[in-house]
C-alpha cells in the first residue's frame, strides 16, 4: 500500500508506515472518544466498547504466524483486527470463524492553510459537531455518495 508523508501542527514529519499508522489510530481514538491506543507488537489496540466492536487491532507489520497466533488468542466476539498489507495474505492466515470485511485504504494528505476545491463532480462537506470539538470532512461524487471523509478534535 503506498503512503506519504504527512505534515502535523508541530511540523513533525512521518516517513514511515509504522508511524502513519500510530499517528492514525491516535487521532481515530481522539474522533471517537475512546481510550488512548496501548502499543501491541506490529501496531496498536484500543478499547472501543461497542458490542460488536469491543477491541480494535490495527496491525502495520505482521506475518502469518503472527497475524494467525493473535486471532486464535482472540476468542470473544468483537474483536477487529485490521492490517496494512495484502489482503488475500492477511485473509490466508487467520484461522476458522473469522469474517473479512471491505477492504480500506490509508490516505494521508499535507494540511494547507487555504481551502482547497476538488475538481468536478466532486464537492466538500465540513460539518463542526455542537461542541465546536470535532470537525468531520467529507468529499462527494456528482451523485452525492460520500467518496471519502476523515475527522477529528
């Protein structure tokens, strides 16, 4: 999966996958108001507390063993683990009872003072929630199907 670099306020440049994804799944816990993300070997988890999102696993590196020996750990029901890499590989390794979903994609861009216009058909969506803490994005298509969001406090 490509990636790039991305700018944060403090001018702190991340050129490595493994740190996109640390930084990624801090500002996901942040927007979603869950508990900070705990460091797990390959990545982070973190706390969601949904019934059928109970834990969330987010791998940048893996193999099968691995990948394998942490789904068979991982025997109550919501329990997600999501991975950077192929997904017929991260299929392949995990054992009986698991469900693959959609497959995603890692986006990053550098953050710009001016507003930026999206070429046609596409428009943006800002939305600021209630408490002027969390502000979510979200980019169209001509039909006005959401073609990417992202958000954050």
């Amino acid at each position: 999966m490509p990636h790039g670099t991305i700018d944060l306020a403090d001018d702190e440049q991340i050129d490595s996958l493994s740190e996109l994804v640390m930084t990624w799944g801090r500002g996901w816990a942040v927007s979603r108001g869950t508990p900070a993300p705990v460091e797990v070997p390959g990545g982070f988890r973190v706390e969601v507390g949904s019934p059928g999102h109970r834990v969330r696993h987010v791998l940048h590196t893996y193999d099968a063993d691995s990948l394998g020996r942490l789904a068979r750990e991982l025997t109550a029901p919501g329990h997600w683990i999501k991975a950077v890499g192929d997904p017929a590989e991260f299929r392949s390794a995990l054992p009986d009872g698991w469900t693959a979903a959609w497959v995603g994609h890692l986006m990053t861009v550098g953050f710009r003072a001016e507003p930026v216009e999206p070429p046609a058909p596409y428009t943006i969506e800002v939305q600021t929630g209630h408490d002027g803490d969390l502000v979510v994005a979200t980019v169209r298509d001509g039909t006005g199907a959401t073609a990417a969001s992202g958000g954050g406090r």
